[in-house]
C-alpha cells in the first residue's frame, strides 16, 4: 500500500510540476506579447509624428511657392496689359502730330516701366522657393516682353501681332503647366509616402520579440 501510496504521490507531484511549467510558459508568453504591443504603439506614435513633421513641412514649402508665384503672377498680368496697351498706344498714334504722339506714348511707357519694375521685385522670390524651371520660365516671358517693347518702339507692329503675341501666349501657357505641375494640382490630394512604412517596419523589428 506504502509503494501505491508513494506512486500516486509521484504522479501528482510530477503532474503540478508539468502544469506550472506550462502556465509559468504561458506568463512568459503573455508578457512577451505584452511588451510587444507596447513596442508596436510606441513604434505607430513615432512613424505617425514622422509622418505629421513631414506633412507640415511639405504644406509650409507649399504655402511659400504659392504665395510667391501668385504675388508674381499678378504683377505679370499687369505688366503684359500695360505692353498690349503701350503697343496699341505706339500704332494708334503713328498719324497724330509729333507733340500729342510723344505726350501720349511717354504716358504708356512709363505705365509699363512701373508695372515691370514691379513684376521684376518679384522674381527673386520665386527663383528661391520655386527652382530653376519655372524661374527660367518667367525669365523667357520677361526677354519676350522686351522685344515686343522694341518692336512695337521701332514701328514693327505687324511682327508684334504675328509673332511676339503668339510667342508670349505659348510662353504663359507653358508657365501655368509648370505651376500645375510645382503645386501638384493635378496630383492625388494626398498620398503617404512608401518610405514611412519602411521605417516602421525598421522600428518594430528592433524592439519586437517573437514568443517562443
């Protein structure tokens, strides 16, 4: 009886001790995932303050480019309507006598000169924040202002009209697809970028750890 005694004895003992590994293993497994989905948050928050930074970053560099081009592009305007208005100026008074012609073409060239000197103090602005293409860009309508200016001063009003408008409306429009393209208005309003996953598959592969 002692012996059967002392076996079942055995058997409970060695039955406690097999269960309290298993759960000892299972604790051990819990705080494991535990620890793990605590990296994981603190790996979310850093990615999502990485991904707020450059959000941020990317809206002021766009506030900065609009409120620059749109500043240019409004002394442009009003330069390129002062130069139709002084070579319309310089061909309608090709017949009046000579004072009431220098009188009334001085008054349109100093109209332009204002509106030019104007859309000039501009463009440094956009040459800074907006890059190379579209400051070339400004600069090409700039030289095809002048010449229209020097034909129209020579007396060459059919090569302004043929040539020189239809060279200066290319020249715009060429403009305003840089813009578009710059301020990514034909672009999907707002995309997450691949790189912000790679860094987060980064994080959390240094700090997670598998249970065994």
């Amino acid at each position: 009886m002692l012996a059967a005694f002392a076996a079942l004895w055995l058997y409970i003992t060695k039955a406690y001790g097999a269960e309290r590994a298993k759960n000892a293993a299972a604790y051990a497994d819990i705080e494991k995932l535990v620890a793990n989905t605590e990296a994981m948050t603190k790996a979310a928050k850093i990615i999502e303050a990485r991904i707020s930074i450059d959000v941020w970053s990317r809206q002021q560099r766009w506030d900065l480019q609009k409120t620059a081009l749109l500043e240019s592009l409004k002394e442009l305007a009003s330069a390129e309507a002062l130069l139709w208005a002084m070579v319309h100026c310089f061909s309608a008074t090709k017949g009046h006598a000579l004072d009431a012609r220098t009188v009334l073409r001085r008054e349109a060239n100093e109209k332009y000169n204002e509106a030019i000197n104007a859309f000039w103090r501009t463009k440094l602005a956009v040459q800074i924040v907006c890059g190379k293409e579209i400051a070339e860009q400004f600069e090409k309508i700039d030289r095809l202002f002048a010449i229209t200016r020097n034909r129209a001063t020579q007396g060459e009003f059919g090569d302004v009209w043929n040539v020189q408008l239809n060279e200066v409306l290319a020249a715009k429009k060429e403009l305003g697809n840089l813009i578009r393209k710059q301020l990514e208005f034909d672009e999907i309003p707002l995309t997450l970028n691949p790189v912000n996953f790679g860094d987060f598959k980064a994080l959390t592969d240094d700090t997670l750890q598998k249970p065994d």
